[in-house]
C-alpha cells in the first residue's frame, strides 16, 4: 500500500503586519503508521479565524503562542480514515484544534466525535464552532442584555457579529449593526432581521448611530476597535455594558495603537467594560448547541459561510478577515466532504 504523504503549513518567521505566505513552510511528510490506541484524521474543513493572528505573536496570552517550526494551529473539523481506536471508529466525524495540515494522528487528546446531523459539517466551524460559542456567551454572560434595550454590534456582518445581532432580536432586543459595505448593511437588515446597519466607510459614524440609536446604545458588542470604539463609547447609555469580542482593527498594526480618546466615559456613564475568551465557557457546549438547534430549526438563526478552497490558499486567505472581503465565515476547504 502507497504511504500517505501529510502536506502542513509550518510557521517560518513571525508576521509583520498582514500575514505573508513567506511567513510559512508548506512542508510534506510521510503519515506515520498507526500505534494502538490512535487513528488517522483527514481535514476536510479549515476555520480561519482573527485570534489566529494573536497566536503567531511571541508574548503570553489565554494560550501559548505558536513556536518557530511547529504546525500553524487551527480548528477543524475531519473524517477518520483509519483507526486502531475503538472510540473512534472509520467513517467518523471529528472536531478539534488539529492544525493547518492535511492529515493528523491523533489518540483522542483534544478532538471531539461530532454527532450525526443533517446540517453540512461546515456548522460545525460556524453555527456549533467558536463562532457559535463567541457569540452566543459574549452576549449572554457578558452583555447580559435586558428586552426592549438597544444593542450595537460592530463587524457585524463577520461570523460573530451577524449571530450575535439574530441572537439580539430573539432576545427582544433593538439591533444596530456596523460594517463596511452598502451590500453587508442590506444583508444584516433584510436577510437576518438587524434594525439598522450604518456603514462605517460612508463618514460621520457618530452622526449615523446617533440616527440608527435614538434612545442611545445599552449593549455594546465590540469586534474592531480603533476609531469604531471610540466612537460608540460617545452614543452609550449610563450604566452601559461593553463585551470585548476583538479587536480586529489593530492586530496587524506594527506600531503602539493609540486610544481610545474617549476612555473618560467610562467613569461618567458608568459603563461596564469586560473581555472574554471563548473558551471560558467550554463546560456550557450543550447549552449554546440547544438553543441553537432549535433557533435554526425554527428559520431564527441564519448563518453563512466563505469558503476558500485548498490548503494552500489558508495564509493569503486569512487576510479577508482583516480587510473586510470576507462573506461570513471564513473556511478553507482542505479535502473532499463525505
């Protein structure tokens, strides 16, 4: 039997700015055969997401940075080609954080069976994947968003922020949307149900969520940062809570980033400001599949996704993601889907 050969993009140096290709090895290696106890993954859907971005930095963070060398890391979601481990058996879909590479030996350790479902295995990496549990507990938990009040959510039509806003409007919420594009605004309010959407590109934001927010901003879901937050800190409300998502704006800067001017408000509108990780909530899983199982069944919830093709393509694909061209989430597809 032909050996199977593993191609995997290896981290070669630390990005500057935007993320280069010349910044990864695309190495190929023989898959190694199997030992008791291990089976074969192969990766048929890539999540590309902007954390991504915070791991190739060499500085401490809620995980340890991807060293020179090692495989460039990455949610995914697979099919087990081979197994010598009874748990997992050939045929089955899995989930874990397995790497931008072709194939992976696992024994278990941190991948997870996905159940059978009649949603594409792509739902996994956005509706059920880290989008899924960003958005839903970012808002939830840490929003903690009452009826009848007014939410704000920038990058809103990225994976996060458009579940985020249909995750509003279920809760009874007035929903405002901030992106980068006529048509992303269109999609937001006539397709998932937003209020409003104002495109941050058309000028004078604070005088276009002013118009959007009448009865000012309670709830501030924040993706981007940068002049964005500044500007949304000056229409929130007293006693404001702001969920600190991303900051997607500065992780490619290469110089200290200012800001935000507007810090003062915090004291004077009482605002809560919190971060969070999606991690955080890992122990609460089913809780975020439940209620989205049902808000999708019920046509509630709507996703979408932008897939790009071939491994090859992840490390110019991932700068979609900082300049806005992406169309929901952001996959590469590695292989074949079953």
């Amino acid at each position: 039997m032909t050996q199977l050969v593993n191609r995997q993009w290896r981290l070669k140096q630390r990005p500057v700015g935007l993320i280069a290709q010349g910044d990864f090895d695309l190495v190929s290696a023989p898959v190694p055969e199997l030992a008791d106890g291990e089976f074969l993954i192969r990766n048929v859907y890539l999540s590309l997401d902007p954390a991504m971005r915070g791991w190739l930095i060499d500085r401490p963070s809620y995980v340890p940075p991807v060293q020179i060398g090692e495989v460039m890391r990455g949610l995914a979601v697979g099919i087990v080609e081979e197994s010598r481990n009874a748990k997992f058996t050939k045929g089955s879909a899995v989930q874990g954080l397995l790497g931008w590479q072709e194939y992976v030996v696992a024994n278990g350790q941190g991948v997870t069976l996905l159940p059978a479902s009649p949603l594409p295995l792509t739902a996994n990496l956005g509706l059920f994947g880290l989008a899924g549990m960003t958005s839903y507990f970012g808002l939830l938990d840490i929003g903690q968003p009452k009826e009848g009040e007014t939410l704000l959510v920038s990058g809103a039509a990225g994976s996060v922020g458009s579940l985020v806003g249909q995750i509003g409007k279920i809760k009874g919420l007035r929903v405002v949307g901030i992106a980068g594009s006529a048509e992303k605004c269109e999609w937001l309010v006539k397709e998932l149900g937003f209020d409003a959407a104002v495109n941050y590109k058309d000028g004078n934001l604070r005088a276009q969520l002013k118009e959007a927010c009448p009865n000012g901003v309670d709830v501030y879901f924040e993706n981007v940062g940068g002049e964005i937050l500044d500007t949304a800190l000056s229409v929130m409300n007293n006693f404001g809570r702001v969920v600190v998502c991303g900051l997607i704006s500065q992780y490619n800067a290469t110089e200290n980033v200012p800001g935000p001017y507007n810090f003062a408000m915090v004291i004077s509108k009482r605002l809560k400001i919190q971060g969070f990780v999606a991690p955080d909530f890992g122990g609460r899983v089913k809780e975020m599949i439940g209620d989205f199982a049902n808000w999708y069944g019920s046509g509630r919830l709507k996703y979408r996704v932008d897939i790009e093709q071939g491994l090859e393509a992840a490390p110019q694909a991932i700068n979609k993601l900082f300049s806005g061209d992406n169309s929901g989430k952001l996959i590469v597809q590695i292989s074949l889907a079953p």
